[in-house]
C-alpha cells in the first residue's frame, strides 16, 4: 500500500508499505514473513525528462523453523532520464 502526494508538478512524495508470507510443503525448506514499512521516496522532476529519486526503507525477513532473521535499512539515490517515449535509463546507487 503507497500513499503518494503530488505537492508540486515537480516534487512527489511517495510513502508505503507491504508484506510477505512464503510457506514451504517439506519441512526440510525454510519458510518466510516479512514486511517492508517506512519507505518513502522522493521525486524530484528536474527537466521534462528527468528524475532524481531519493529512497529510504525498512525490511524485515523471519525465517520459519530456522534461528535466523534480518532486518535491512536501505537508502538509494538514482538519476533518469527518457531516451525515448518508451525508454528510460537509470542508474542507482544505494547502502
């Protein structure tokens, strides 16, 4: 689920969530929830055909009959731009 607020015609807000559940048939394989919450983008239109996204998010993997979970905190930042009508190049970097 995103919530997304358009404050400008160059500036979006986008903030959401969602979750997973994966069950396994043998108990040999391990199954897994998770969600990812808090994550909020930010959209910054610079030209007709170019965008600067920022990202940052929360994700939270447990693993089903195992001793193991993880928690992961990602921040990206990424440059696009339209090559074409249909074609759009972007190049991300992130921790």
């Amino acid at each position: 689920m995103d919530l997304v607020s358009q404050r400008s015609p160059r500036l979006t807000f986008d903030f959401g969530g969602d979750g997973f559940v994966v069950r396994r048939e043998d108990l040999a394989l391990a199954g897994l929830e998770g969600y990812s919450a808090l994550r909020q983008s930010l959209i910054r239109l610079l030209a007709a055909k170019r965008l600067k996204p920022a990202t940052n998010q929360y994700m939270n993997f447990d693993f089903q009959r195992q001793y193991a979970n993880a928690h992961l905190e990602t921040v990206t930042l990424a440059d696009s731009i339209a090559l074409t009508r249909n074609l759009d190049l972007q190049v991300e970097i992130g921790a």
